[in-house]
C-alpha cells in the first residue's frame, strides 16, 4: 500500500484463500486508496482464449506443472494444495485418448464437436 500515492487503487486479479494485511483500514479511508477484486471472466473470453491457442499464437505449455487422469484429481488437487514443486496449472485427463486423432475423445471440430454424420 506504501506504494500507492493518494487516491490510488489496488485491482486483485489473482484470487487466494490466503489472508493479506493491508494495514489500518483509517489508513485506506484518509488517503482514498481503493481495493478492487476481479474474479471471473465470460464465455466470450473463455473462447477467445481458445481461439488464440488453437491458431497457436498463445503456449500455455509454460504454465503447466503436470497432468492427472481423472482417477488422480485428488493427486492434483493435493499438489496445488501443497504447493509441491510450485505448480501452476495442473491438467485433468479424463481419458486417454482424447485429442488424438481417430481415437475415442478425438477432437474433430475447432470447438470439439462432433465430426458431421457420413453420407
């Protein structure tokens, strides 16, 4: 808050279970500084983001620590909890094959679907 000058604001875009002190709540009120939260997003960001990853200008590749079938998602969740090795993101593999071409989960269509019916 120190750095803030008089008026300022603080937007939160990462969300934690974890408490933050922000000093003398008197403080925050005689110097008009402002906490905001961010939390969430819409569809339409959800899919721009896909867009961007699928036409390959956005690797998310960086920012996963690991990958968990669906049997393991406690695993997954205990490593985020523990912070074990500091993951980031950890992916949920609900089958095996998915994503592969031909395979049962293929992915067929640029949003997933279902390929056309044969003629």
């Amino acid at each position: 808050m120190r750095s803030l000058g008089w008026g300022g604001r603080v937007v939160v875009v990462g969300q934690s279970l974890e408490p933050v002190e922000a000093g003398p709540l008197l403080v925050l009120s005689f110097l008009r500084l402002g906490v905001l939260g961010h939390l969430g997003y819409q569809k339409r960001h959800l899919e721009r983001v896909l867009d961007l990853i699928a036409a390959g200008r956005l690797d998310l590749t960086g920012s996963v620590s690991g990958r968990v079938p669906l049997e393991g998602v406690n695993q997954g969740i205990g490593r985020l909890t523990a912070k074990t090795e500091a993951p980031v993101r950890i992916l949920v593999i609900p089958d095996p094959s998915f994503g592969r071409t031909g395979g049962p989960g293929a992915r067929t269509g640029e949003r997933g679907e279902a390929p056309p019916p044969a003629p």
